[in-house]
C-alpha cells in the first residue's frame, strides 16, 4: 500500500464530494487547505494530515486517518477520517443559527387573490 494519495481522490474516496472532478475544483477553488495552505489536487496526502473542507455552507477539520483511492460504502469513508470535536459544534451551531435565520424571516401566504389585490390597490391609490 502506498505511503499518500492524491488529494482530490481521498476527498471523494471519503465521500466529501460526489465526484472527482468536484473535489479537484473545490481544491483548485481553495476550499481545501491542507494544514493551513492551499494545496493542487495531485498533492499527496498522508495520515495525520489535517484538512479544513468547505462544502457549501459546511466548513469541516478533519484529520486524515487512513488512505483510500476508492470510493466505497459511506460506513467505510468514515473510517478514513476523524473530525475535530471544535469542528462538529462549530457545525452544530451554525446549521441552528441558520434554522433560525430562516423562521425569522417574513414568510408569505402566495400571491394575493383577487379580492386581496383590489384592496392593495383601493390603499396604494387613495387620496
């Protein structure tokens, strides 16, 4: 077995993107820093390493564990990775903070109906 793989194929063996070509844009992108630098997609990664991951809204920190370059079932991909215990709560918390946004903000029935409209209109026009 080999001592590193490539960045791009761990990320998607660890099931972070759906495909490789994803992953390397995302490491292309700088969306994935591999002890704190941006890195190329052939780059090697090794056990120990640790990568901060941004997929969307989620930022994980996670320490490469173990190698893969295939992409098996997600119960194995997880074996490939440990994530830092600051990373899940920051996660945590923001995923509610972004729940939250949510129901805070104004929510609308649809558009007004008939009758709805010729009120807004007889209240926009009046004298």
């Amino acid at each position: 077995m080999t001592d590193s793989v490539r960045l791009d194929k761990w990320l998607w063996a660890a099931r972070f993107f759906k495909t490789r070509a994803l992953a390397g844009a995302a490491v292309t992108g700088g969306k994935v820093k591999c002890n704190g630098r941006s890195l190329k997609p052939s780059r090697g990664v090794r056990p120990g390493d640790c990568l901060e991951v941004r997929c969307g809204y989620e930022r994980y920190d996670v320490i490469v564990t173990a190698l893969s370059e295939r992409r098996g079932p997600a119960s194995s991909a997880a074996e490939l990775y440990r994530e830092t215990e600051a990373s899940v709560t920051r996660r945590e918390l923001e995923a509610h903070n972004r729940k939250l946004a949510l129901m805070a903000r104004p929510h609308s029935e649809g558009r007004p109906d008939k009758k709805q409209r010729r009120q807004i209109r007889r209240f926009i026009e009046k004298p």
